[in-house]
C-alpha cells in the first residue's frame, strides 16, 4: 500500500540519519483542509525522540527532531488515514519535553501548529500596563518569525484577560476588522487559552490562528490545557528569573553608587582637611566628621559657639581648631576655665581691675577679655561661672563692652566668644543656677562632641596618633599594635574618653619592653557599676500611693470579701478614715 511505502520511506530516512528505531501513529483531522497527517516517532541511539508530520496537502513527509530542527524529507502521495490522539499528544510532550526558556516556548509552537494543522501558533505574555502584548514564540506556515509586540486594543487577544477560552470558529475578521495581523495571515479561526498564575492573575496566553474553519473539540481543548500550564510554568519561571536579573542589576547599581558616593564624600573630606586646620581632631568616624563640617561652617564668622561635650572630648580642640580657620588667627586665643577659679577672682580674671579696688589689688590689671581683643576667648567650664560673673558676660557679649572691677570706665573690646561645658545648661536654667538670657547667647551655634564611647571605630587611628605624639617625650619607638590589644581597647567604655585613652597608652608604651604595644593585665580599669540610689520620700508619700494602687485594684471597692480593707487588714472604717485623712477619693 501507499501509506506503508510512505512510511518506508521515512524510516529509511530517518535510519540514514541516525535515527536507532521509529514508531508510527497516524490520526484523522476532523473538519480540516488537511486530509491526512502521519505521526512518526524516531528515537536515537542516545535516546532522544521527534516527530514526523506528513500532511497530505503539502505532500511531503517533515521530520523534525525533538528540538525542532528539521530533517530530511521524502515525497509522497496523499491518503486518507485516520489519526490517534494519543500520538499527536506524545508528539508535542516529547517534543518540548527537555527544553526551557526560549527553546521552549518556539518547540511549543512549532508542535502546536504542526499537530493541529493550523497556519499560525504563538506564546505571548502582558506588559504590566495590561495594553500590550509581547509575543515570545511565534510559528507561522512552516517556520519561526521574530518576536514582536502589539496593542492589545482591537485584538481577540484582549478578551483573554477575562481568564476563559476565547474561540472564534470563523469568520474572525468579521468581528475584528481593524486587526492587520489577522489580515496578514488570511486568518478565518482563532482559539486561546489564558495563562494564569497561582493567584489567577493571567500573565500571558497561548493562541492558534488558521487561514480555514476550526472547530475545538475536547481534544484540541485537553491539549490546549496541558500545554498551557506548563507554557504557564515556563512563563512564570522566565518572569522569576527577570525579576532576579532586574534586582541583581539594581543591586549593582547601587553598590555603583554607594562606591561613587563613598570616593566622592572621601574627596570630601580631604578637600575640606586640606583647606582647614584640623592636624589636632584626630578620627574619621561620621561623628567627628559632622564636628569637623560645624566647624568649617562656622569658623569663618564671628558668631559665638558652645562646644557641648563629656570631659576629655576634646572641646578645647574644636575651639581652637575654630579659631585657626577664623579670620582672626592672627589674633591671639585665650582660654579660661571658669571651674579653676575661685568666685572671688573670677570677674577680675575675666574683665580685669584698677588700683585698689578690693584688698590686695597693688595694681591695675588687664583682663582676659582686653587680651583676647581682636582675637578669641575661649570659657571652658562655663557652666561653672557664678551668677554675678553671668550677668557682666551678657553685657559684653550684647554690647561688647566692659567696665573693670573697681571702674566705672568702658571699655569696647572686639573679641569672638567660645564656651564649653559638660554640663546641660537648660537643666541648669531650670535650676535656676545658670541665667536663661545667657544660655540664648551663647548657644548660638552647638557643636556636639561625640563620646569616645560612640565612635570606637576611631581607636585605632587615635592609639596610633598618640604613639607617634609620645615616641619623643617617652624615648620609646612602638611600631606594631596587635590586633587583641586594639580589640580590648574598643571594647572599654572610655568614661574618660580621648584624655584617658592617650594616658593608657602613655602608660602602655612605658611598660612595653620592644617594638610592639603590650597591655599588661590591670592596666585599663575595672569599674564597678554604680547601684542606683533609691528615691526617698516621706511615709506619707509611699503610704498615699500604696493605698491608691490597691484601690486601683479593687476598682474602687473599699469593704467585702474583695475589697481593699481585706487587702491591706484593715477595718473598712478605719480604711476610710485613713483614706480622708490622706486627700484619697474613689471615683466609682
């Protein structure tokens, strides 16, 4: 017969080719232009599968392996035959079976079309505006055409976004007149299956266009499912690993842009060291970076500042260090510490005196403020200034005038003001010890100086400052410092801060007998921990709250098997009694 030399034919090709064995399924299509398609299954040695289809229209026999690549092919003549389903499934499972991605979704199609004899197959998925369309396999007559995109407005396309079928048997141009593509094909039949993810969300579909009638039988249609969901799969497989590349590429870009940033803000910082006096502030933590940037703001004024900080900080440095970038660093720096000076002296320390003013004054004297003229005073401790003292340090810092103790002359001084203190001078306005008026001056422009507790990452940086600083006092050249010695130092607390930190290497390099840092045991303090002193009150106090905490209790209830007197074992007219004695009224 025709159709077995046909099928001779093909397995002798195929047997050239490389093909081990071969198995033949033939099925008939119902209600198409082809009269007649054979379904051949050629299997390699390696064990790989692929179909043959020959159709009785085109009379040829195309075998195709798994992967989609054609073979070669034979003529024949065209005979009826009748088709097994199951070989057509087989066909396209076998055929996309170990492909993925891209491979896939054109094995797909290509299978798709060849085993419902349809003109024109494709996978397609939804932009994220749900207004486009982007195709990722298309097979068209006998071949593969590129990818492309399409509104979806005008399609058969957009009623798949419903989530059903969508199948238009025929005359599909009639109810889509604008539709090119449809034109381009000749199309009369469409059928589409929606592609919906875990949520029922439909990411994308898989469609089948013919140039004749079609009419989708439960055959078509089970395998339209079959195929939809592992297109479904794949589909949201590729948009996972998108969604990976996207964040791996977010992720580069913006370690891009921390390492841009990083270089910039270290330019930064050199340019602002190199135009600015900051030898002394030693560190490169963030903290003291916003120091160093107050004080290249605030430097080139005349404005006052109040260094705010813990002592050994380092506030004297940042003061200093201010007045160095200032416009009078020429001029000279005078320091003042208000807590060294006894009450009694310290108005005459600061505004000088005359001849005779008090007892023991043989002489007049300038004070540190008419040294400090046309330069910077610098009032460490200024929370330690007494009360008088305040009230003539307001007037020269309104006025910038003063009068000498034991005169009545004024004298105008030009002089820029710099406090300091550990203390916080609003609790102390609260106090009533510190005048509020001059806590408004003077807190012009704070400048916090972290603790060295907060910036530990700065400890290696300081140790290794002070061991150069000290080498030539001490006679001692220290050039390793091992890294449990630096980690033993970061782990302490430093209530002493950056002074006590440079007196422990001081003492650190005197005991160490070579070249490298020793930290003998005992060398850092051990600090007990402070018990926290209870509040004392009077009995009356603890009594009053301890009675209303038990009527909190008993919601207000005074007598009963449930009531406060029963609680405190008390009668409940004695309980009341007391209640009244002690201002208590229950709201109930």
């Amino acid at each position: 017969m025709a159709l077995n030399h046909n099928v001779q034919l093909a397995r002798s090709s195929l047997l050239q080719g490389g093909c081990h064995r071969m198995s033949c399924g033939t099925r008939k299509a119902a209600n198409r232009r082809l009269s007649i398609t054979y379904g051949f299954h050629a299997f390699s040695k390696t064990g790989s599968a692929g179909m043959i289809c020959r159709t009785g229209a085109r009379n040829t026999v195309t075998p195709t392996c798994s992967r989609g690549t054609p073979m070669p092919t034979q003529q024949s003549t065209t005979e009826q035959v009748s088709i097994d389903p199951d070989a057509t499934l087989r066909s396209i499972m076998e055929g996309t079976a170990g492909a993925s991605g891209e491979h896939f979704f054109r094995s797909l199609v290509q299978y798709l079309a060849v085993s419902l004899h349809v003109k024109a197959s494709f996978v397609a998925e939804f932009d994220a505006e749900r207004t486009k369309v982007q195709t990722l396999a298309v097979w068209v007559g006998d071949q593969h055409v590129p990818n492309f995109d399409f509104d979806i407005e005008g399609t058969p396309c957009k009623q798949i976004l419903t989530g059903a079928i969508q199948h238009f048997p025929d005359d599909i141009q009639q109810t889509f007149p604008t539709n090119s593509l449809l034109k381009e094909l000749n199309a009369r039949s469409y059928l589409a299956i929606p592609l919906m993810d875990d949520a029922g969300v439909v990411v994308g579909h898989l469609a089948v266009i013919d140039d004749e009638p079609l009419d989708a039988d439960e055959r078509e249609l089970s395998i339209f499912h079959i195929f939809a969901a592992r297109a479904t799969a794949e589909l949201i497989r590729r948009q996972a690993v998108r969604q990976l590349d996207d964040s791996r590429q977010r992720e580069h870009r913006l370690r891009i842009e921390r390492q841009r940033m990083e270089a910039e803000v270290a330019y930064l910082r050199e340019e602002l060291r190199s135009r600015s006096d900051f030898s002394e502030i030693v560190g490169e933590s963030d903290g003291i970076w916003k120091v160093l940037r107050s004080i290249d703001m605030v430097a080139p004024t005349d404005s006052t500042v109040l260094i705010v900080g813990e002592t050994g900080t380092g506030k004297e440095l940042v003061a200093r260090a201010i007045h160095k970038n200032s416009k009078r660093s020429s001029g000279p720096f005078v320091r003042v510490n208000c807590a060294a000076l006894p009450e009694s002296l310290l108005e005459s320390e600061l505004f000088g005196h005359e001849h005779g003013a008090f007892t023991g004054a043989t002489q007049q004297r300038t004070g540190r403020f008419e040294l400090a003229d046309g330069g910077t005073i610098f009032l460490d401790e200024i929370g330690e200034m007494p009360l008088p003292a305040q009230s003539r340090l307001l007037r020269v810092l309104q006025e910038q005038e003063l009068e000498r103790v034991g005169s009545s002359q004024t004298i105008r001084v030009d002089t820029r003001v710099l406090a300091a203190t550990n203390r916080n001078l609003l609790d102390m306005v609260d106090e009533g010890t510190f005048r509020e008026d001059l806590f408004y001056r003077l807190n012009v422009f704070p400048i916090q100086v972290p603790a060295l507790r907060e910036r530990k990452e700065d400890i290696p940086t300081l140790v290794r400052f002070f061991l150069k600083k000290l080498a030539e006092r001490l006679g001692r050249q220290i050039d390793t410092v091992p890294s449990n010695v630096l980690l033993t130092l970061q782990k302490y607390d430093w209530p002493g801060n950056v002074r006590e930190l440079e007196n422990i290497v001081e003492r650190a390099m005197i005991l160490s007998t070579g070249d490298t840092l020793d930290l003998p045991s005992g060398i850092i303090p051990v600090r007990r921990q402070k018990m926290k002193q209870p509040v004392l009150r009077s009995l009356t106090d603890v009594e009053t709250e301890h009675v209303r905490a038990v009527l909190e209790h008993t919601n207000g209830v005074v007598a009963g098997p449930n009531g406060a007197a029963k609680i405190l074992d008390m009668n409940p007219n004695t309980l009341r009694s007391r209640m009244e004695k002690l201002g208590i009224i229950v709201e109930r």
